[in-house]
C-alpha cells in the first residue's frame, strides 16, 4: 500500500536537515534506542515507514532500566494496555477514550497528577506561566503501606467450565472430520426476537461449481461473535448464487429469501443453490498413518514456513528436516539478529531469552541436516515479502511448498471497544499475508500450500471478544477451497484443535488463568495435542486430497452440540461468582479522594463493583478502567446491573458512564424514560393487537363469501 511514495518520500527527506536526536528515544523498526546514524538516514525513514512495529521488543528494551513510567501520548488507552499486558509497568493516558464523557482538560490535568504522585519532576513554573498562584499549607500523608498478598488459588472446575467428558479418542485416525452441506427443510417458525441476517454471493463451495470470493467469508466473524456479545440479538448468514440473468429462477430466489428472512432458524450458515437449501455438518473420516504412502516432501525440497519462529512452525519445520533433506525458510514478524551475532547474543542473554530460544532450535534444525534460511518480515507486507522470496529463490531456487502458520492472538476485548484498525491488525497475517503469498507465487507450481485455521470457525461461541481471529480463520477456509480450484494446486486449510506446550492457546491459556486465579491451567488443555501428535496429524493431512479438514482429539458431534448450548454470558456470570469469592485489596492510590456512595442506586453498583475487582471501597468517582477493569469484567458488571435493577445495559453504556456516579445517573434517567413511554406503549400494542383482529375477520369474510 506505502511501495508507490517510498521513493518521492525518501526524496522529499533528503531536502530536510536530519539532526541527531538530543532525547533518546526507541526505534520501532529495531525495538531498540535510536542511533545518530539512524535518525539522520533517509532511508531508515522509509524503513520505518512500511516496517512491522517492533512494540514488544521495545518495551522489553525500556524495562531494562528500573523505574520506567509510560506515558501515552494521544486518545484512549490502546498502547497503554498493550504495554501491560507484558509486564507490570506502570502506564498512563494523556487524552480520555473517545466513548469516556468528561471533559479532555479535566482527563489531562488528573494525569498530571498521577505522574506528580510517581515522582515524576514537574516544572510547575512552566505550568502556571502567566498565571498568579498562591502557597496554601496543606497538611502531610503518610506512605500507606498495603499489603497485597496472593492467597491461594482456585481449582479450574470452580468458575464453571465444563469439561467434555468424552475425552480425548486414543486412535489419531479418528480426530478428523470433513465439511459437508447437506439439504434442510426442517419446520420454521416465526419469530419476533431480534434478528441480524448476511446475504451473501459465492461464499461457500457446496456443489463445487461456485465462484468463490473468499474475502466474504470474514463476515462469518462476525455474524458467529456478535450474538455471544449482545445476546439480544441472533445472527445468521445465507450465500446464495445469483443467477446470471433476470429469470424465473430469480424470482424463485427471492422467494427463497423472503421466507427465510421471516422465518425462525437455529441454522447460523445456510446457503441456497438451485431450489434447495444446505446447511453445513461435519462428518467423520479415518485417515491411516501408513507408511507406505508417497509423500508429497522431495530430496532438496525448498518449503517455507510463515510464523516459523513459533511454536507451531518450528516443530513442523523440525519433521521435515528429519523427514528429508530440506531447504527450509522461516519468516517470521520479530526481530532476528543475524547468524554472524548468534554466538555473541547467546553469551550476553540467558536461557529465558525468547531470541535464545529461537536460535537454539534453528541450530537444531541446521544439525538434523537442514539448510535454514531465517527472514525478519512481515507477511501481510507485500515489498518485504517480495524481498525476502527473491533471496530465497536467488539462494535456494524454487519454492516448493508452504505452511501459513503466522497469525495472533486476539486480544483488542469487545466488539463495542474495537476500532477497525485494530481488528484488522488482528486479521492481517491471516488474510492479507495469504493474499500476499497467493500473488508472489502466483506462477510457481507449488506441492503443497497447507493454511493453518482454528477449531474457532465451528466452535466459535467460545472465542467471546475474538471476533477478529474468528474472522481470520473462515477466510482460511474458504481460501483453501478457492485456491484448489482455481489454480489446481494442493491447498488445505487444518482447523487445528488446541496444541500442548506450543502455539497461541499456550499463551491465552495463561493468561486467562492470570486473569481469573486459577492455579491448574494444565486442565483448561488436557484433551490438547502434544506436540508429536501434531507433527503425526499433519503428516497424515500432507498425504490426503481434501480442502479442509478439522481436527479434534474428541468427537465433534458432541462438541458442536455443546458449543451449541454454551452460553458468554453465563461463563462470564460464573467468573463473576468466582470473582465474588475472591480477596479483596485495599483501595489503591487515586487521583480523586475516596467518597462514598450517597444513595441506594451508587451503593449497589459499587457493590458489584467491589466484588468483581476485588478491592475494598470503591468510590463514587472511582473509574472503571482505574481500577483495573477491562471488557471482560465489564460485561461481568453488566449481567449484575441487568439482574439487580431489571433494566437492559449495552456495554457501550458502560464505557460511556465508567463510574458509579455517571453510571447510577444514567441508569435512573432510563428509568424515568421508561416509566414516561410504557402507556404509549401499551397503547400501541392494544391497537396493533385490534388491527390484527380485523385482518383475520376481513379474510374469514373473504373466505366466506368464496
């Protein structure tokens, strides 16, 4: 998208005189401090510009010294979260969210005073300049010193998580399971709820002669995520194929849709072709380990690997270096030193470093025979992706296969908090990176292009507040069937169950557990693959011929029935029972005094409140997000609200009032209003119930006079 200014910006930079930096600051394109020779090149400004953002690393760099306070310099707190969430540092925000109402001055000012509290070296002179102030005694406080203590953790079965009790099925060649569609012409019924309808066009390969858009398949994200975020409404998608002319055909799909429009369905992904309705299932197929088989992998073999430095990708780019001899490329988002600084980093970083680890298991790699190639890029980054495979095919030659395991963790919280750029952030190595892949390699003959999805695209009620990685992974899928027929290529897409030990579910796993104390997370994967049965599983789908396939150590029938039945909000409602349970702390130190609540409405919130952050008091003006609070907990707080005071909550509400002043407000104003308007609604139903009543008796009179 920036390829076509890079060279006029770089340029446009030359005109400028470029100064060393007098403030030391971190590089985004290094994830480390900025040197005089970088800040003054022209070029490294274009770098920086189209260059993944190495954010982690330089957090990790400013950690080195003790002491740091982030200060985040522009509306709302994104940076500031994900700073927290790698460490304990303490973060604050210049400018208010866009959905926080007070006032911007106000916001700016409480933080000035947060970092005045921190120690932070203020220059008031500067601050009241032009202003005359006067010296007021005040009286002294003393260091409050709190105790925090961790007390002991509960079990994982106590917040409500049933575990399958089928467990995990002891043959791999059972774990795997096709998409089908299959006809349903099951009743329907009318229904008055809430409905949320998606029509699309060639979404879905169900008769494999559709022309497929498989960018339309993000949709399903959404269309499966939002009714476990807003349980008043119900989603559902419908692919049709539109026929090419005006014809009888046409008026019979409209007709179609008109009936399932006002229709009630549990089917959440239909699709019509022709006169007949499909829904997808998912029925069991046996795949053999063989050994006899011929393989797809050659002598020589060229494969790259996106994400190749994780988890994931580096145990399968283990098996094929055991398998044959092998050319292997790793890309991968981070930041790689060279092989020249292996043995100097080795030296100066311990057993714990990340990079260490990395660097272990390419010397692995390169010890079982292998040639390994590794690339710092991004894959949804077309001009460093485009370098990266012209020095493989200028070192290695011809590519022969790939395995798209890059992706991330969705962690950006509700649909109501979300901001576009963030979800496609989240989106990006999954959608655009095979996008990417798909045009540079458009005229290669590839054995094999494998796209590593989730369990998420038919288990999905349980990725509450993922809707971005859910998203991701239905454009997997329907890219593996797009791919297969049009160009002929070998191209699956693996809907993988959760791995042990290695890849994102470890990471979420953990902190999930953080986040609600629970001291047993090796229970929340015990039905999980090792990562030797993964390698196994994926050595019986690299010899198949399918588009798709899922894997699950259990059997899917059950989990998809379960999935069924699951229900966000009562999860949430039982973390926030185990919440209630919880210890409480002291108060921590605000930028507002404490004051209590001052009528029923503010001492039941605060209630809710205290109980769920496990903090003692909770004052009036205490915010939210202050405290500690995120989407998760909010809409905790929003199953309470909803049951104590029988009035319906969205969470954008409670963003929008995030303390229990502004919030008891708002929620006694809404009860004014509803108290206002329900004669007029009674009003307006006794006479839509009497026009009822007289259509039915002007069609019995119909009926009568024939």
């Amino acid at each position: 998208m920036m390829e076509p200014i890079i060279e006029p910006f770089i340029n446009k930079v030359k005109k400028v005189t470029l100064n060393p930096p007098h403030i030391p600051f971190i590089s985004n394109v290094t994830g480390t401090w900025i040197t005089a020779k970088q800040a003054t090149d022209p070029d490294y400004w274009a770098t920086h510009l189209r260059q993944t953002v190495q954010f982690t690393v330089g957090i990790s760099t400013l950690q080195q010294e003790p002491n740091r306070i982030l200060l985040e310099v522009g509306p709302g707190r994104t940076l500031c979260t994900f700073a927290q969430k790698h460490s304990d540092v303490v973060g604050l925000c210049s400018l208010r969210h866009p959905k926080e109402k007070q006032s911007d001055v106000t916001f700016l000012l409480n933080t000035l005073g947060k970092l005045w509290l921190y120690g932070v070296q203020v220059n008031w002179s500067g601050f009241y300049t032009n202003e005359r102030r006067y010296r007021l005694p005040l009286p002294t406080y003393p260091f409050e010193r709190q105790r925090y203590w961790i007390h002991a953790q509960k079990q994982a079965h106590t917040i409500g998580i049933a575990q399958i009790t089928q467990g995990k099925k002891p043959d791999i060649a059972d774990w795997f399971y096709l998409p089908l569609w299959k006809q349903s012409v099951g009743k329907q019924h009318i229904t008055d709820e809430l409905q949320m309808t998606v029509v699309s066009n060639n979404m879905h390969s169900v008769i494999g002669e559709e022309g497929l858009c498989p960018e339309k398949a993000t949709v399903l994200g959404a269309v499966k995520i939002i009714p476990q975020e807003y349980p008043n409404i119900s989603c559902r998608s419908i692919d049709v194929v539109i026929p090419k002319e005006v014809s009888w055909q046409q008026e019979k799909l409209v007709e179609q849709l008109l009936n399932e429009l006002q229709a009630q369905s549990s089917d959440i992904v239909i699709a019509y072709r022709s006169f007949h309705r499909w829904v997808q299932t998912f029925e069991p197929v046996r795949l053999e380990g063989g050994k006899g088989e011929t393989s797809r992998l050659r002598q020589g073999g060229v494969y790259l690997i996106t994400g190749g430095l994780g988890g994931v990708g580096l145990a399968l780019a283990s098996y094929l270096a055991k398998e044959v001899r092998v050319k292997l490329v790793l890309i991968g988002r981070s930041h790689f030193p060279a092989k020249e600084e292996w043995e100097q980093w080795l030296a100066t970083h311990d057993e714990k470093d990340s990079v260490s680890h990395k660097i272990w298991k390419v010397k692995e790699l390169e010890e079982l025979g292998a040639e390994v190639l590794v690339f710092s890029a991004d894959v949804a980054n077309l001009k460093q992706m485009q370098q990266a495979i012209a020095k493989v095919q200028e070192q290695f030659g011809q590519i022969n296969g790939v395995i798209h395991c890059a992706g991330v963790p969705d962690y950006a919280g509700v649909i109501s908090r979300r901001t576009r750029e963030i979800t496609e952030s989240i989106m990006a190595p999954k959608v655009r990176g095979t996008l990417v892949l798909d045009s540079l390699l458009k005229n290669v003959e590839l054995d094999f292009f494998i796209l590593c999805s989730s369990l998420s695209s038919i288990l999905s009620r349980k990725k509450f507040s993922e809707v971005g990685y859910c998203a991701a992974n239905e454009f997997l899928d329907a890219f593996a069937y797009y791919k297969t027929n049009k160009d002929r290529i070998f191209t699956v897409a693996i809907n993988w169950t959760d791995w042990q030990d290695v890849g994102m579910s470890v990471e979420a796993v953990k902190r999930f557990v953080r986040g609600q104390e629970i001291s047993n997370d090796k229970s929340l994967l015990i039905d999980a693959l090792f990562p030797y049965e993964g390698i196994e599983v994926f050595r019986r789908i690299l010899n198949s011929a399918v588009s798709r396939i899922v894997v699950s150590t259990q059997d899917l029938t059950t989990l998809i029935e379960r999935d069924r039945d699951f229900n966000a909000q009562d999860l949430l409602e039982s973390l926030g029972k185990a919440n209630f349970s919880k210890p409480t702390h002291p108060r921590p130190e605000l930028s507002n005094a404490y004051l209590a609540p001052r009528n029923e409405t503010e001492q039941t919130i605060a209630e809710i409140w205290q109980k769920l952050l496990g903090i003692e008091l909770v004052g009036i003006y205490d915010n939210f997000f202050e405290l500690g609070g995120d989407s998760l907990l909010i809409v905790q707080v929003r199953s309470q609200l909803q049951k104590v005071f029988k009035q319906d909550l969205l969470t954008t509400d409670l963003f929008e009032y995030p303390t229990v002043s502004a919030l008891a407000g708002y929620l006694w104003q809404e009860q004014i209003e509803k108290l206002a308007i329900q004669p007029v609604y009674s009003r307006a139903k006794r006479q839509e119930k009497a026009i009822e009543e007289e259509a039915q008796m002007m069609k019995q009179r119909r009926k009568a006079h024939g």
